[in-house]
C-alpha cells in the first residue's frame, strides 16, 4: 500500500491533475489506494483505485474526506503502471468532468483545535456511580447480566462472536455474529461503489438458532 502511494503521489499524470486545481499555498493532496474485485468478468489484474483529498491544515487530525478530488487514477499492482485516469460524478447524476480549479469551501473538521466556532459549555458533568458494584459479571469469557448468559469469542474473520445464548434459562442463540457486510463509503455513483469494506456481499447476520 506504501509502494502504491508513494507511486501515485510521484507520477506525472497524477500531478498534472493536481496542478489543474490550482491550490493555494500550504495545501496538498494525500490519497487512499484500494484494492478492489473488478467490473469485467474478463480483468484479472490486481488493480488498485487511489481516491484523492485534498489537505486543508497540516493538522494530524485533519480531515481530509470533507474535501474529495474527482479525478482518482488506477494502478496495477503487479506491473506499478497506470491504468487510467477515473472522474467521479460530482451531483446528483452520473455526469463527470475533467479536473477543474478548486474551488474554496469550508472542511469539516473534528478536532477541536480546529474548529471555528468554541466548544459548548451548557453540558452538564455526566458521572455514573455504582456503589454497590455493577449489574453484570464476567468470569472468563462468560457474561451474566440480568437474564441474559452468553460468552464472548473473537477470530480473524467475524470479530466479535456471541456463543450459547440465553435468556432467563431459554436456548435463544447457538452462535451469533455479523459475517459479512458492505459499507458504501463513497456512493453508488461511478467507481464509488468500489469503496466497499470487507466484500461485495450483502449485509447479513450469521445466527445459528439452537434446537
């Protein structure tokens, strides 16, 4: 992924589009490669799509999303050579443009230091007290809270994992987890689908009813 960026960031065409956005002084672009499947049954290569952002604060905790490039090129992995250059929609249809300058807008930021406007101050402290200790219990990887009697597992591929279930004594679950899931971070518009977390796979729960 290193090797990825570092070659998009250094190649000419990928620069030639960031000198198209005519930005200010003091900010960049950084980017994001991701690995994904294909669109053609017919592509075997091992293509990465390098999404781009453009640094308005040299900030550690700047975020970049809030300013999306709509140019995103496209590597193969194997041969480091670029593909082709992608341009994301930028409205509400599936029109796309060559890279314009950039226009100003504000970033939406969390940290706080940067942040235009102060903190709120009307928030009351929030303090949680038990006394007389806490309602569950664990002991190992068995939790015990109210009713509920369950254990907790983990592996490489689910996360967290529920086991043997149960609610006031009844059977309700064998193993519980979610297994596979897909999150659409960048729309379903153009190659933005392609930022898909985990598999293309529908969202499900993995529940094994017991008898």
């Amino acid at each position: 992924m290193i090797e990825i960026e570092q070659l998009c960031l250094n190649h000419p065409a990928v620069n030639a589009e960031i000198e198209k956005l005519r930005l200010p002084a003091g900010m960049t672009v950084c980017m994001d490669p991701w690995i994904y499947g294909t669109d053609d049954p017919d592509e075997s290569r091992r293509l990465f799509q390098c999404y781009m952002y453009i640094v308005a604060h040299d900030h550690p905790q700047n975020n970049q999303y809030s300013l999306p490039c709509k140019f995103s090129p496209v590597f193969d992995g194997i041969t480091r050579q670029l593909v082709r250059m992608d341009y994301l929609p930028g409205g509400g249809d599936t029109q796309s443009t060559e890279t314009q300058p950039w226009k100003p807008v504000p970033t939406i930021q969390y940290a706080h230091d940067l942040l235009d406007e102060p903190l709120r101050k009307d928030l009351k402290p929030y303090i949680v007290q038990q006394p007389e200790g806490t309602s569950f219990t664990v002991i190992g990887n068995a939790v015990q809270w109210q009713k509920w009697r369950f254990r907790v597992g983990f592996n490489n591929r689910e996360g967290l994992v529920l086991h043997n279930v149960t609610y006031d004594g009844r059977n309700t679950f064998y193993r519980l987890s979610v297994s596979e899931m897909t999150v659409p971070y960048g729309g379903m518009l153009g190659f933005g689908s392609r930022i898909d977390f985990v598999s293309d796979w529908p969202c499900r729960s993995s529940c094994a009813l017991s008898p």
